[in-house]
C-alpha cells in the first residue's frame, strides 16, 4: 500500500529480457521510442548508472520541446531500472521491471506521484501515454528484428 497516485502500466514483449533491457539503456534505441506518439527525442545526458543523470529534450508535433530531468535510482541489468523525474512538471518515481516469462518479457512500468488535484486530474492521460510509448517500443523491436 502507498500513500502515492499509481499508475500501472504493463505489457508482453516478444524479446528476451536482454533485448527488451537494451531498447532502454541504449541511448540510441532510447530516442527512437520515448514518449507518446509524436514527439521525437535528443538525448543530452545519459549517466545510466544509479546517481547518474538523464537529460532528455522531447520536441511534441507542434515544435514545442519539453526539457526532461531525470536521476536514475537503481539500474539491475536486465531486471530493474528505477529513476525520478524531476523537470520539466510532475516530479514522480518511475520503477521499470523486466519480467521474462514464456513468450518473452513482460516489462512492467509503476509511476509513483504525489497525489494532488493536479495529478489526479492527469491519470488516465498519463496511463494512455504510457501505452503509447510501450506501442513505439514495440514497433521499434520489430524493426531491430526484421533488421537482423
């Protein structure tokens, strides 16, 4: 139980869990899924490493870009990243568990906010966002596939 607004989100990838891991530490693959459908991506710093920093400028459709702060927690190969988001709204913990079960890995994303008005008011856009990432990562894994 958590005092904290939860979001869960969770999804079924066919790939090890090596792979489904490398789509997130690889700076690279990173930009070409991150965030909901529309925004691009340059990643400015990536300190992948528990203390390390991760700044990422997300550009939406519209040509506004949003500047991401983030502090990487915890990093697990292959199992658990954990971060917190800082910049540029909406401070909260994202937990990010790699799950390899049959038919590959389920990647299970656990966003903790503080549970203001604001927040509340964001849930269920924040929810679809996140399936909208989890659609691009999977679009991009089948591209790094068929690549082979």
């Amino acid at each position: 139980m958590t005092d904290k607004m939860e979001i869960l989100n969770d999804r079924l990838f066919e790939v090890d869990p090596p792979t489904l891991f490398d789509a997130f530490a690889d700076p690279e693959k990173l930009t070409r899924w991150w965030g909901p459908h529309g925004f691009t991506n340059r990643i400015d710093e990536f300190d992948f490493r528990p203390g390390g920093d991760w700044r990422i400028t997300m550009t939406a459709s519209n040509g506004t870009d949003f500047d991401n702060h983030s502090t990487f927690q915890e990093v697990v190969p292959t199992e658990r990243i954990v971060f917190l988001h800082h910049l540029p709204m909406h401070v909260y913990t994202m937990e990010m568990q790699f799950a390899g079960e049959s038919g590959g890995t389920r990647l299970h994303w656990r966003m903790l906010f503080e549970p203001t008005e604001e927040t509340l008011q964001l849930k269920k856009f924040i929810a679809a966002a996140n399936e909208q990432n989890f659609d691009r990562l999977e679009a991009l894994l089948q591209q790094l596939n068929e690549g082979r």
